[in-house]
C-alpha cells in the first residue's frame, strides 16, 4: 500500500475556462516514499513531478485538469476528493489573511485557533467555493528567529552591528528544517487541509511569510547575510508550500495571475523587492501593468493587495512618531509597511493611477482585496466618471483580533479621509451590518457572483455572517 503523504493534497489554481479547471496538486512524502496514483474523474491528471528534496522531506506536483461536471474531482490513494469545477454563471470564492500570530503559542489548541477554518469548512459543505485565495501570512514564520542561537544573537543585535554576522551553513540548514517543520505542522491541521484539498488557491505572502516587517526594516538587516540567508530559506517555502513550485517568479518582483470565466485575480508581490524606499522593483510594476492591461475585457478583475490600498492618513502617525519618538521601531516599521507611508506616496500614486485609469479609460471593473492589519474593514474610492472601486479588508482568519482602542483609533483617524489623487477621494466604510469602520473580530470574506452581479460578505467570529454587500 502506498504511505499517505505528510502534507496534502493541496490544491493550487492555474486556469480556468468555461470547459474545464486547470490546477496543480502538490504533496509532500516522506524521502523515499512513492505518491499514488492521481485520477482524474473526468478530465486529465499527470505524473508526479518530483519538484525536489529536503530534509528528510520529498515534493511532488502533478497537473490536473477537471472538466466542468457536477460532482467531478480527483481521486488519489483511494480517496475520492470532489472539486468546484464550475466558474461559469454562480460562483463564490473564499479570502483569508493572517493566518497565525507572532508569538504563536505551540499550545493554542486547534480547535480554538482554527475556529473560522471550521466555519468556512461548514460553508464549503452549505455552498462549494470554486477558488480560495489568500491575501499574505499564511504562516507566522517569526519563530525563525529563535531556530539557531546566532540567529537569535543577530535579530536582538543593534542594527549598526548586524552586517558582522555571518550566515553559516549550519545556520541555513537549522532555519530550514524549522520552517519546514512549521509549515508540515500547519498545514496538517485537519479543517485547513479539508479545505486545501477540494478548493484550489492562489496565494500571495506578505512579510511574516518571510519574518515580521521584512522590506521595511534598514538596510543593514536586510541586506545582511543572514537577513538575505533568511529570506532565500522563506522564498524556497513559498515557492514550495503556496504554489507548488520549485523555480521562483521570474523575473524577480513578478506576481501571480488567473483566469476565470468572465472574472479574474491578479495579486502583485509587494514583498519581495521592497525596501524602505520601494514598495515594487520596476519589473514588478512592468509585470503588473502588463497583465492588468491584458484584462481590458469588461469583465471583473480583482486584485489582491497583500497591504490595503486605500486607507487612512497613517502619514500624520509616521511624522509625530519620526519626530517625537524616533527610533520606536516596534511602530516604525508597521507603518513603512503601509502604501500610506510618507516614503511610498508616489508608489502608492502609482498603484492607485493604474487601477483609475483600467476602470475610467478601459471600463474594467476593478475591486481591491486586501489583509494584513487583523481587523475587517473596507472603503471606495469615488472616480469622476461616477463608479466606484470597492476595497474590502479581512483580517485575520486566526490572528487573535487587537484591543478595540487600536480599532477607535484607527476610525478616527479615518475620519480626516485621504485624497493621493486629486479628485479621487478615498473614504473609509463600515463593513456591511457594522457600525464602526474597523471591527475587531477574527473574520474571514466570501466572494460570491450571483445572477451576474458581485457582491461580498463577512464571516465575523462573534456576530456572524454579514449582509451581503453590492460590489
């Protein structure tokens, strides 16, 4: 009999036209062991390809392509698995952001931290998702930190003294192991595989897929050897675990992109080449342009924005901070982390002149998704030729939800409003149902296209399921 897989099978979007899905199903075996056989139901499966080994550790890929049939799936090691494979007419599509903590702990039982992956599994079973995507920190991987002492020598060290370290191999392999030992550890808890297992993902990591603000910290950690040992290591397990890949994007700055009838999700990487001073490389800005123009088509567009795009004034909070407590990096780099940020105003321009200009010049309708600041929140955007871009913000599925001050604060600070194009002013809603702008509840966001129009709800862990909301 052949052994089960340690990790998956998980499930990872390619395409999808009105015939058929395309996918990736990626597992990881014991070394040694040999993958059963993928089946498709109705459609095509192909050969495991052995993507690479690791520790003890062997991962495989195989393609699959499911023809749009009620009912249809896969069926790998005996196990008949059944997949949404109808993107035609009604749809829905789940999102997802910060799905850990910092300081995660090892003793936090599942079933509390994983609450709303239990809820989402419920409404999986009530109404199938036929796309799942994940907004960034899909995993907590802070903790690296502490996985080889010189690692934890050079994180406490003063920023001046950190370029002295060297990154050993003995380093890397200790960082390494931990990480795939936090992400075989994750990725086995039993809702979060249910669900990785029957709805294929797109997946976009933001920095504690790396480690906590990793972009807009100085360049002296960054840049280090061990800063830039620690980001290969996390490139390697992104690549791997979010989207069943060996090889990196390329070029470099590169984001993923997918095709849906008469929809489509494009999620720009905002990580990898940032800096204090950048938020994308230039190729990242080519690529992202590029496929956005690809989609002058009428049809839906969503973009993920691992970090809201439309937000408050934090801009006032960077200078009183820079000015009265400089050096409080705790805050400092939070705040980097925001398009809002002083130092990403022309980027931030940037992004938002792309998204007017496909909605006003090229009718595509555009909405904004995004996580990352662990509470629900959305806004608009008001375009002069009368419509309108929807940002909608879930966060986070398990992060444990900040102090309602954080949540005031926030709001009030939403109040003053922002306007980075002039004429396009940016206000900050309540989510559907709630009468604050910010609600700090674990929460995670459904998608859904009913009848041919969108619209979106919350699932929020103490008041439940939203209205749902016009998009």
């Amino acid at each position: 009999m052949t052994p089960n897989p340690l990790v998956g099978p998980i499930l990872f979007a390619r395409n999808a036209t009105a015939d058929a899905v395309e996918m990736a199903v990626f597992l990881v075996c014991r070394e040694g062991d040999v993958p059963a056989a993928l089946e498709a139901v109705e459609g095509e499966a192909g050969s495991w390809r052995h993507l690479t080994t690791l520790f003890e550790h062997d991962f495989f890929a195989a393609d699959l392509r499911l023809i749009n049939r009620p009912g249809n799936g896969y069926v790998l090691g005996g196990e008949r698995i059944e997949v949404q494979t109808d993107l035609t007419g009604d749809v829905a599509v789940a999102y997802v952001s910060c799905n850990g903590e910092e300081d995660e702990d090892k003793d936090w039982p599942v079933e509390k931290r994983d609450a709303l992956w239990t809820r989402l599994k419920h409404d999986h079973e009530e109404r199938p998702f036929a796309l799942f995507l994940h907004g960034g920190d899909q995993i907590y991987a802070d903790d690296i930190m502490f996985s080889h002492p010189r690692i934890t020598e050079w994180d406490e060290a003063e920023p001046e003294d950190k370029d002295g370290f060297e990154w050993t191999e003995e380093m890397a392999t200790t960082a390494e192991r931990h990480l795939i030992a936090r992400y075989v550890d994750l990725y086995t808890h039993p809702d979060i595989s249910h669900m990785l297992a029957r709805v294929p993902s797109v997946m976009m990591w933001d920095d504690h897929d790396i480690f906590d603000g990793y972009g807009s910290h100085p360049a002296p950690k960054q840049e280090s050897a061990v800063g830039a040992g620690l980001f290969g290591i996390a490139q390697r397990m992104f690549n791997l675990f979010q989207r069943g890949e060996a090889e990196n994007m390329a070029p470099f700055g590169a984001g993923i992109a997918f095709d849906a009838p008469d929809f489509s999700v494009i999620a720009p990487d905002l990580r990898s080449a940032r800096t204090l001073k950048r938020v994308m490389n230039e190729a990242g800005w080519e690529w992202f342009e590029r496929e956005m123009s690809k989609r002058r088509d009428g049809n839906h567009c969503i973009v993920m924005s691992s970090v809201p795009a439309l937000g408050p004034r934090l801009s006032w909070v960077e200078f009183a901070i820079d000015t009265f407590w400089p050096g409080t990096n705790q805050y400092e780099d939070d705040l980097r982390d925001q398009w809002q940020s002083r130092a990403h105003r022309d980027a931030w321009r940037r992004f938002l002149s792309i998204l007017v200009r496909e909605v006003e010049q090229n009718h595509q309708p555009v909405t904004l998704v995004s996580g990352e600041i662990h509470v629900a929140t959305r806004a608009e955007m008001k375009l002069k030729d009368g419509s309108v871009i929807h940002q909608l913000v879930s966060s986070g599925i398990s992060h444990t939800p900040p102090g309602t001050g954080y949540a005031r604060t926030l709001g009030a600070l939403a109040m003053f409003g922002e306007d980075p194009l002039s004429g396009y002013p940016i206000t900050i809603r309540p989510p559907a149902g709630q009468r604050t702008r910010y609600v700090s509840q674990r929460n995670y966001m459904r998608l859904m296209r009913d009848d041919g129009k969108w619209s979106a709800t919350w699932e929020f862990e103490e008041d439940g399921r939203s209205p749902p909301l016009a998009l």
